[in-house]
C-alpha cells in the first residue's frame, strides 16, 4: 500500500499518519525497530488513503511478521507528535489501539526476531513492562501510556522540537 501512504512534504516540514500496534503477553509488549535505529517503536506502519487505522495494524502485522490471527480489541489513543527525524522536521498523527494476538502465536514464542518482509530490515522484540521506562522507546510519551492504559479514548500532543 506504500504508494497510497498518507506522507506529504509541506513546506519543509514532513506530515504523516501512523497506526500502532499494543500487543501486550506474559507482561511484556511487542516492539519494533530498524536493524540500524536505536529506538524501539510500537508495530504498525503508515496509513494509506482510504484505508482505516485498525486495516493498518491488522495489515502490517500480517505483512511484516505473518501474524494473520490477531484482533482489534479498541481504539486506544490519538497523539499529534513533533519531532525531527534524519535532520527533518516532522509532523506525525498516531492512532494506537489495544490487539490481541493467540495465546499460541508464534511470536510470542520469540524474545528478539527478524521480521519477514522483503527489503525492510525490521526486528521485532518483546520488553518486559518492567524495563519499558529504561528503554529507548519513541515517542516518549508511548511509556507511560502502556505502564497505565486506560479505558477511555486519550488524545496526546507530545512536542520534542519546541515549535
């Protein structure tokens, strides 16, 4: 769907929609990263015209590591995030939402994997709940919202370049 990902330069600042995965088992909650980042993020990807964040979600997780049996349980969260990535200042919408993946996965079976989709480089990890406030998680704000996830809707604006 890349060619529909809802990614725009204005001016000289990046806008775009991601949606995000929280896929929390045995206490710990599943990550991912490029093989040369240094932060984790959440699972997901990029929002396509037209396409929903729950199809997000559902889609990159079947994409990128095979799960084809996970569930939506709820929305969890809107953030507006601001930062800068590769010397670029960024403009970034995130839907997260809670999902459920089978008890017999075969993710959870795994503390640190590759993903499978061609030419991405992605790893997959799972951080104990314990260790998430000491991990080099982005954004920031992802932290204490899965050290407390409430059951009604949150909208969060976090700012990391002070604009």
């Amino acid at each position: 769907m890349e060619g529909n990902d809802i990614r725009l330069m204005i001016g000289n600042i990046k806008f775009s929609a991601r949606a995000v995965a929280v896929i929390k088992k045995n206490d710990k909650i599943l990550f991912q990263k490029r093989k040369n980042d240094q932060n984790w993020a959440l699972p997901g990807g990029a929002i396509g015209t037209m396409e929903t964040g729950a199809e997000v979600v559902l889609r990159e997780l079947a994409e990128e590591t095979g799960e084809t049996e996970a569930i939506v349980k709820r929305p969890l969260w809107f953030a507006e995030y601001f930062f800068t990535f590769n010397e670029k200042t960024q403009h970034q919408y995130i839907l997260g939402y809670l999902v459920d993946i089978p008890d017999d996965s075969k993710l959870i079976h795994n503390s640190e994997f590759d993903g499978i989709e061609e030419g991405k480089n992605i790893i997959y990890k799972w951080i104990d709940i314990k260790n998430i406030k000491k991990s080099p998680i982005k954004p920031e704000f992802v932290k204490d919202k899965l050290l407390s996830i409430k059951k009604e809707y949150e909208f969060i604006t976090e700012n990391e370049i002070g604009y």
